[in-house]
C-alpha cells in the first residue's frame, strides 16, 4: 500500500504544478510493500490534478496536456479507480456562459479520455462556472488560475463481506 502526499509548485509565472508523492506503507512483517509494477499501485486515498485552459475557451493550455497523458496512462492501467471532474472559470463575462464553459471544459477533458479508451463510466462530472475560484479574480495571472478542470481520481471502495 502507498499513502499519498502531494504539493502544488508555483513559479514566477504563477504557473501551479501538482506534484503527487506516492511513498510505501510498512507492513507489520517491518517490511515496506513495494509494487512491482504500476498496475499494482493500491491506492487508498483520493489523487487531485488540475488542468487549466485559455480564457472563454474550452481548450487546454498546453502545459496541461502532460498531466492529461498521465491520467490517461494510470487509468488504462488500473482499471477500478474512478473520476471525478469539476470544471470552473474565472469570473469574467456573463455568469450563465462561464457555467456552460465550465461544462464544457468538462466535456474536452471526457473526449479525451474516451479517446484514450477509458470506459465513460469511469466519469463524472460537472461545471461551477466561476463560484468556487481557487485565487481572487483581481488580475490576469489570478484569473487563469481559475480556469481549470480539477481531476479527483477516486478508488473502488472496497467490498467486505
């Protein structure tokens, strides 16, 4: 088993980064389980990753299309995790069209993954428009902040009997 950590990473340019830390978990035999390969990853808690995209636009910016590739990677080799998405704007322009932006974003990152064969049942999602910003809307550098899709990979809960 791993426990997840994870830090977001913020250059000058104000460009975040989620770095995802994934570190094992000692068994009670005082050794760590390690997986031998990524398909075996247990994950136990919830991953977060965030894309973001050009303003009044459902498209990605580019230096979101690694972190996409990566997610798609994981997801075609675990099977089980699902996926959560939740779309968002900054708060510029009518209200009413960033929520549908938001739904759109939503929508580009889906096309993808089904693109990627990952099976549309694996994922959710939903737009918020501009309601729920991660940085105030006071400038330029702020507001791409929140243009974003945040990406929740949820694991299976697991089956007692």
């Amino acid at each position: 088993c791993y426990r997840t950590h994870s830090a977001v990473i913020a250059a000058r340019t104000l460009r975040p980064t989620k770095v995802l830390y994934l570190t094992p978990i000692e068994n009670t035999d005082s050794s760590p389980k390690i997986a031998s390969k990524p398909s075996e990853l247990d994950l136990k808690e919830e991953l977060e990753t965030v894309l973001l995209f050009t303003q009044s636009e459902p498209e990605m910016l580019p230096e979101s299309n690694h972190e996409l590739e990566i997610l798609a990677d994981y997801l075609s080799r675990n099977t089980a995790p699902r996926i959560e998405l939740s779309g968002h704007t900054d708060d510029v322009g009518d209200p009413r069209k960033n929520l549908l932006l938001s739904y759109d974003r939503v929508d580009e990152v889906k096309k993808y993954l089904v693109s990627r064969r990952i099976e549309i049942t694996r994922i959710r999602g939903k737009g918020f428009g501009g309601d729920v910003p991660v940085a105030p809307n006071d400038c330029e550098a702020n507001r791409r902040l929140n243009r974003r899709v945040e990406i929740r990979i949820v694991p299976q809960p697991s089956i007692s009997n």
